[in-house]
C-alpha cells in the first residue's frame, strides 16, 4: 500500500506548506492552464522525489499576464493572502501564505518550444492527483546541472541523482551528466540534505558524484 505524501513528510511546516502548494497549484491551473511546472516541486510531486521544496516555479507564457488581476481574485477567494506581488518584463514573483504559512511562487514568462514538455500527475499529500504540465527528466536535469555549476548547492545535486531513474533517453543526457561531473566542485551546504530528504537515506555529495559517474559510463 503507497503511503500518502502527507504520512511521508515528518515536519509539521512541510505538511503546512504542502496544503498551500495544493491549494496554490489548484488555481495556477484554473486561471492559466497552459503553466508549466518546473524546479524542486516538479520533481517531488510529479516525479517520486524524496526532496522537500516548498517553491513554486512555472513558466507562463507572456500572453498568459492578462490573467493576473483573475490569478490574484481566485487566490483571495481561496482564503489565501498576498504577501508580495512584483512583476518585471520576464518574471512573477509572489509570496502568498493561508493561516500564517507562506509559500513563494515564481512564472517565468518565456518561451517554452525549445524545452521538452510532458503532462504527468502531481501528487497531492492527500493522496490525490492532478494533471500538470512540466518537463521531461531530461530537461530538468538540464535545469539542476546549470543550476549546480552556478550556486553548488546540494540540492541540485540531489535532485539530479533522483531524476536519473526516470531518464528514458540516457545518451541524449549523457553529456550533460559528464559535463557536471568534470566541472564538479563540492556543494557549499552539504549538511542541510538530512533536513530536506524526508524519507529514507540521505547519501552524501561523494556517494551522489560516483553513483553518477557509473550511470554515465
């Protein structure tokens, strides 16, 4: 029997946090339906992660910011409240919390036709599920190993060995996987993993490194 992600996250403030995103991912998709979820939560609810992250992060197109005024009604409908609302020419940032909780929401506003995009469940911690859009294992790894080599932090690194298991093109990654490994520099926050993974074992960046070493042979 699958546990739910609500019986698999140990902290109160993951579980918290958690109802938000649900409450939060419910609208996103009400308001733009064509949003395409990426980043740390992507991978957690749609792909089996073992990671916690508690941002949002979704590309939108730029046609979609006429929807923004419906996108703040329907999150204080939701008994949501707004804490930060700032848009640039490229980017939505919010921090939007319920009962004193606070989540950070981010849309990238871009094009997307270069990046692989999927439709897979998100797994909500009530056991649920919900169509989303949001990219391949492949094109995420692309994402994190970017992200890695610019901020070394050891989620992205984490985050990458997890998505290996989901490859289904293992050549098209191969070089990106390399690239990591030959640029590769210890991550900077290595013992926050142990408060991040919540559930099962924590390896450590060195475990991680030649685990990936053998997947790219």
């Amino acid at each position: 029997m699958k546990l739910k992600l609500l019986n698999k996250l140990r902290k109160k403030i993951h579980k918290d946090i958690g109802l938000i995103q649900d409450m939060l991912m419910s609208v996103i998709y009400e308001v733009f339906p064509k949003a395409v979820l990426h980043g740390g939560t992507a991978i957690w609810r749609c792909y089996n992660g073992t990671r916690f992250s508690e941002d949002i992060d979704v590309y939108l197109d730029k046609e979609e910011t006429k929807k923004i005024n419906a996108f703040k009604e329907k999150i204080l409908k939701n008994k949501m409240e707004i804490n930060k609302f700032k848009k640039t020419k490229n980017t939505i940032y919010s921090k939007i919390s319920f009962k004193g909780i606070e989540v950070r929401f981010e849309a990238s506003l871009t094009n997307t036709k270069n990046k692989e995009i999927i439709i897979k469940p998100y797994e909500t911690i009530e056991g649920n599920y919900l169509n989303v859009f949001t990219l391949t294992a492949e094109e995420l790894i692309k994402e994190k190993a970017e992200a890695y080599l610019s901020r070394h932090l050891i989620r992205d690194l984490y985050d990458i060995y997890i998505l290996t298991n989901h490859v289904e093109n293992k050549n098209k990654i191969k070089p990106v996987i390399k690239k990591l490994i030959n640029n590769y520099k210890k991550p900077k926050d290595e013992s926050i993993l142990e408060t991040l993974v919540f559930i099962g074992a924590v390896p450590t960046s060195k475990q991680i490194i030649n685990n990936l070493e053998k997947w790219a042979k």
